[in-house]
C-alpha cells in the first residue's frame, strides 16, 4: 500500500494548480488556453504551445527533485 501512496501524493501536489497554465473546471483540471496564448490572436501557435509545454517540464521536474527518492525494498 505504501508503495502507492508516494507516487499519488506526489501526482496530486503536481497538478493542484501550481502549475500555472490549468485551472479547474467543476473539480475537473484543464489548461488555460488564454495563458498558454501569449499573443493573444485566440490561437495557440506550435511555438507558443512548445514554450508551454518544456516550461511544464521544467516546473515539473524542479517540483519531483524536491521528493526523497522511493525506495525499492519492500
């Protein structure tokens, strides 16, 4: 059970909203298109999606190196 309660917990501490680009929507997560559309023309361009995107990696990451790794010994 402990091997599973790590993992949910830090999946659910990802996407509570501190990424910034989602909001929530009846308890249901989706993006903020409007934030992800820098431009503001009311349409997301590959380059404006791809800098969302590898941002999203990189909070992502900073965010799992903070967790204590899981140990494998049961």
């Amino acid at each position: 059970m402990r091997k599973f309660v790590m993992p949910l917990a830090v999946l659910a501490l990802i996407s509570t909203g501190a990424i910034a680009g989602t909001k929530t929507s009846d308890g249901i997560e989706v993006r903020d298109w409007a934030a992800i559309d820098k431009d503001r023309d009311h349409l997301v361009s590959p380059q404006e999606m791809e800098k969302y995107l590898k941002d999203q990696w990189e909070k992502n990451k900073q965010a799992s190196k903070s967790w204590p790794p899981l140990s494998r010994a049961s």
